[in-house]
C-alpha cells in the first residue's frame, strides 16, 4: 500500500471555527463578559411548553420547527441548570466541522444497474456542502431546490439580502470556497448525466444546501438547520438520501449527540438515509471514524483505492485508501481516490480523493435501489449494501490479529436482490435477506422463508454447516438416526467432527428434535470457539446449566438481550426467525469469535 497526500482542495477546506463567542446579557462589566463567554448549543426540549419558557433565560437564535428543536446562546452554566432541571433532554454544542475531501461507478457498478434503466428518476439526494456549480452541463436542470444556512459570523447567504438562512433558487450558488469545488464534485458522484463521467445515479434530482461561509468553515448547528429543511421538502421532491462529506475528529467514547440523533432518527421515519464520510486523517494508523457519521443510524462511508496501474477496473483489487478513519462502527467503503467528477467553477471535470468522493456512491445507491423496493426504509437498504458488498481487508502487522473487513458497494447484486416473500417486516428481516443471499437459507419453499415455523435440530447445524462454507466432513456421523441422502446428513456429520454436537446421546442425534434457547446459545458458542462467557448474567441459567457460559458469552457479546433484562429463558423453543437473527448477530461481532477460529466468508467483519 502506497502513501498519498490529498490535494489542496481538501486542505484549503479543512479550516474550523475557532468558536462561536458573544456578548453576555445582563448587567456584567466588560472584564466579566470577556471571562464568561457564550456558546451556541440546539436544545432538545422535553415538550412544546418548554420554547416558552426559554425565552426569558437565553437568546434564541434560531427554531428547529420540524424536529420541535430550539437554538440558542446561552452560558454553559444556563446549558447545565436547564439539563439538571429536566427542562430539556439534552442539548447538542455547536461544534466545528469540515468538509472532507477512473471511472469508480464501473468498480460498484452503477454503469451495468444504469444500462437496466435505474438512473434513480423521480428520487432527490440532498447535497448538504460548500453548495453545487448549477450552471454545469452535468446537471442539466436536475437542482431541483436549493437552501442555505450560515451562522452569519463570516459572510451571508447568496440572493438573500445579507440573510443568514436563506431557501429558494440561487441561494447555495454562487459559492465564496473555492467555487463550491467540493460540493460540485460530490454532487457529480451522486448524480452527473455526463456521458464521458457519469455519476452513480444520472437521472436523480439533487438539493443543493450551503452551509459553509466565505472561509469554507461550518458549524454544526447550521446542518442541523439544513436537516430540520430537509424534513420540509421530503415529500415535494421525493428525497430518499441526504450527503455529508464533512466532519469533525471526535473521541469515540463521546460520540452521542441527542439533537443529531433525533434528526437521524426523523430522518429515517421519514424514509431518509443520512449518508457520511468517516473521516480522512487515519494517516495509515487507526482513528477512529469522524462526527457524525459515527452517531447510531448514520450510513458511514470510508474510502478504497487501487493499486497503481490497475486503475479503478472492475476486476482490480480494492484496498483501504491509507487515509480512511475506521473503527467497528463503519458500515460501508466505496472508490475514494483519482476519483473525476464535476468541477466548479466552469464546465470541466477534475480528480481528488477523499472519504468525501466515497460517501455520494452510497448516497447515489440509495436513489438507485428506492425504486426496487419501495416499503423499505433506509436501514434495510444500508443493511442490503453491506449484505451484497465486497469485503475489502485493513490488513494489520500484528501478528495473530485479525484482519478487520468492510463491505465495498456493489450495485447490480444489490439491484438484482429478490427478498423472501414473506419478508415484509420484522427485526428479522435483515438477517433473512443475508441468510439467502449468501445461501445460508433457501427458505421452506414457495420463495418463504417461514419466520415463525419452529426449528429443529436437524435445521439448526445446516445453517451453521452453510455458514461456514457447507464443508465436506471426513467420515459420517456415526448417528443411528441420520441416515443417507437426507439434506442434513452432513451438516450433522459435519457438527459432531467440529465438536458443536455429541447429540442426543452416544447413538442418535435426534433430528427432528425441537431446539431450545439454551441449545441453541451452545451451538452457537462452540462453533466461534467457545470464549469464555460471564455467569449470573441471567436469574433463570444456573451457573451449572451446561448452557450457562455460552448464555453468558452471547450476552456480553450483544447476540442476545434476553426474554427480559433478568431472563434469557433457555427451555423456550426458537423459530426460524430468531435463529437466522442469532446467527446474523454473530456474522456481525468480530468480538465473539475466538482468535483460533478462522470465520467464514459470510462474515460481517
């Protein structure tokens, strides 16, 4: 792997507000106001009554309609007594953030679902960045709305008067940054109609919103007003993706924000998928992945490359790009580096690299894959990308360590997906989406996959025996009651040779035998290499039940939450549906597999 330096654009837009100060209200002297500076913050109330009574107590400076949020500048002392007083939920500091900086739709094969006719026509991806260059050809007259946000400390919104919030045509453009490059440049990813550069979703419409100011700085307060618009015009332009590649390095520990997860969340109950770049200053080492695109329900993008002189062919090798921020909360990879797309300002095309260049594929794949299935939300779909991606290594040095692994997008296989009929709805439905792409589960016949059907033994060690790559065992099982040519004879072969079964007893397995929780926790915790698993986790396992540590292990792995918070309740029996889920957990815990265990391929990590 190569060493490279992103281009100056991103460099020149990596500037951060040094912090939002104002004068003090009240009666305090000069000297005072200097000492006790205010901060800007969003305020989540905790009902419509509280707006009212913020007034008195601090400067509201702006009002979240939409998401029932309120800004304002305030001390951190006010921001402290509201919190401690249950006036508000929480409230999120506005911080500073910034943007994050051949033919890559050949490599997640937009130009192969394009030629099927899915352009994402008739679907909106919001670009919310330095704002778009709507004079290109690229994008014929598909800006379909614009929007800016500015917290007016360096310069005003374009065709606004001197306004600080500013919706309607000619608002994000012209921009102050550089022409609004970035932002230009993204939008061409998500959705250029140029024959030469396309973009992964040429027929969609875009939204351009503005929200960095004449420095090409951002404060995160103003995309949360961007967001809180978003949810004003979802409907009147059919949005299905919203772009950030932009972000700030945080502490990972501290990555919860209540005013940007409730946007997120609204956001997705409005059928909306938040996109972001994970972040570019990982420098070849590990850093975790940026704000906000580590916050719960964010789609986190980082970013491959190639190696040189493979170019970015479909059949070359990805690698992720040395500068990608990664941590276990990244959900997907896309092409990062060389990537041509629109330029601004005038008419041309130009090449950078960045996280930023990967999160609009996702966010185009979005546009694409709504018109497919069309009572899915954004969380099924993200879970869709990931399921039918190709997994690219971080390869370590440390010997004994695990590689780490991430989905890189791959549209026609995500396209061409065909869900179990009965798969509508449910916690479960991700996991059986996966379970039959990669053909741990051919359902129960008629295309079902028979979610509530109680499961037996017999079908318990065939979905691990298919998870691992359906192996040849070396002899049979020896089980007087599994006899040839069943689907199962050597998936159950298979398990008494690994050591996830003795059966029922010396001479029978017990095939069609009804599998409870606590057999199925053992299962499951023998065949990632029986970790060590904590007692007492649950009142109802016995420390001396032969189940208790595989329970313990699932619960400190998060596979499972229990019947209750006190009970796992081992003798219920388990369906297809909470099996199929178990096991998709499992794929997705790296933690819960022991070193020694080589895991499959179907692997989340």
């Amino acid at each position: 792997m190569h060493l490279r330096k992103l281009p100056s654009v991103i460099a020149m837009f990596s500037l951060f507000v040094a912090g939002l100060v104002a004068a003090p209200m009240g009666a305090a002297t000069p000297d005072e106001q200097e000492k006790t500076p205010l901060v800007r913050a969003t305020l989540v109330p905790r009902d419509a009554r509280t707006v009212s009574l913020l007034s008195a107590d601090v400067d509201i400076v702006g009002r979240l309609d939409h998401l029932g949020m309120t800004t304002v500048e305030t001390s951190p002392e006010r921001l402290a007594q509201l919190e401690e007083s249950g006036v508000i939920e929480g409230y999120s500091i506005a911080r500073p953030l910034h943007l994050l900086l051949d033919e890559s739709t050949v490599t997640v094969q937009a130009d192969v679902v394009n030629a099927q006719g899915h352009t994402g026509a008739g679907s909106a991806v919001v670009v919310i960045d330095s704002g778009i260059n709507r004079d290109h050809p690229a994008f014929d007259d598909r800006i379909v709305a614009e929007a800016c946000f500015l917290d007016g400390v360096n310069g005003t919104c374009p065709s606004s008067g001197g306004a600080q919030t500013a919706v309607g045509p000619g608002t994000a453009h012209p921009c102050a940054a550089s022409g609004c490059r970035h932002g230009t440049h993204v939008a061409g990813i998500v959705g250029s109609s140029d024959n030469d550069v396309p973009g992964v979703a040429p027929g969609v419409d875009l939204v351009a919103v503005r929200i960095t100011d004449n420095s090409g700085a951002i404060v995160s307060s103003d995309v949360l007003d961007a967001l809180d618009w978003v949810l004003s015009i979802v409907e009147t332009h059919a949005v299905v993706a919203v772009n950030l590649s932009l972000g700030a390095d945080e502490d990972p520990g501290a990555c919860r924000d209540v005013a940007w997860e409730a946007a997120v969340a609204a956001l997705a109950d409005a059928g909306v998928a938040v996109v972001a770049a994970s972040g570019n200053s990982a420098d070849d080492g590990l850093l975790p992945v940026a704000f906000p695109a580590c916050l719960p329900g964010v789609v986190s993008v980082g970013a491959t490359e190639r190696s040189p002189g493979t170019g970015l062919a479909a059949g070359a090798a990805p690698e992720l790009a040395d500068f990608t921020q990664y941590d276990g909360v990244l959900d997907l990879v896309a092409p990062g580096v060389d990537i041509r797309s629109a330029d601004a300002p005038g008419s041309g095309f130009v090449s950078l690299d960045g996280t930023s260049m990967a999160a609009p594929h996702v966010a185009g794949a979005f546009a694409l894959l709504a018109g497919t299935q069309t009572a899915w939300g954004p969380d099924r779909f993200a879970e869709l990308l990931r399921t039918t991606g190709v997994m690219v290594e971080r390869f370590t040095a440390v010997e004994g360590d695990r590689h780490e692994r991430y989905p890189e997008v791959r549209l026609a296989s995500a396209i061409s997906f065909d869900p179990f009929d009965d798969a509508l709805d449910g916690y479960w439905v991700a996991a059986a989406d996966w379970a039959k792409h990669t053909g741990v589960s051919n359902g129960v016949g008629g295309d079902r996959f028979g979610p509530g059907i109680t499961l037996n033994r017999a079908q318990a060690v065939t979905f691990l025996w298919r998870l691992m790559g359906s192996p040849e065992p070396s002899e049979s099982s020896g089980f007087a009651d599994v006899p040839d040519g069943q689907y199962y004879t050597e998936a159950v072969a298979w398990a008494k040779e690994a050591g996830i079964t003795v059966g029922t007893s010396p001479t029978t397995f017990g095939p069609g035998g009804l599998v409870s929780r606590g057999v199925m926790a053992t299962f499951l915790w023998r065949l990632a290499g029986e970790s060590s698993g904590a007692l007492g986790v649950f009142a109802d396992v016995p420390d001396n039940a032969f189940f208790a540590e595989a329970v313990g292990w699932m619960a400190e792995n998060e596979i499972t939450t229990g019947t209750s918070t006190t009970t796992f309740s081992p003798e219920d029996l388990v369906n297809r549906a909470q099996m199929i889920t178990f096991i998709w957990r499992l794929v997705n815990t790296a933690s819960a597999w022991d070193p020694a265990v080589d895991v499959p391929e179907t692997a989340m990590f």
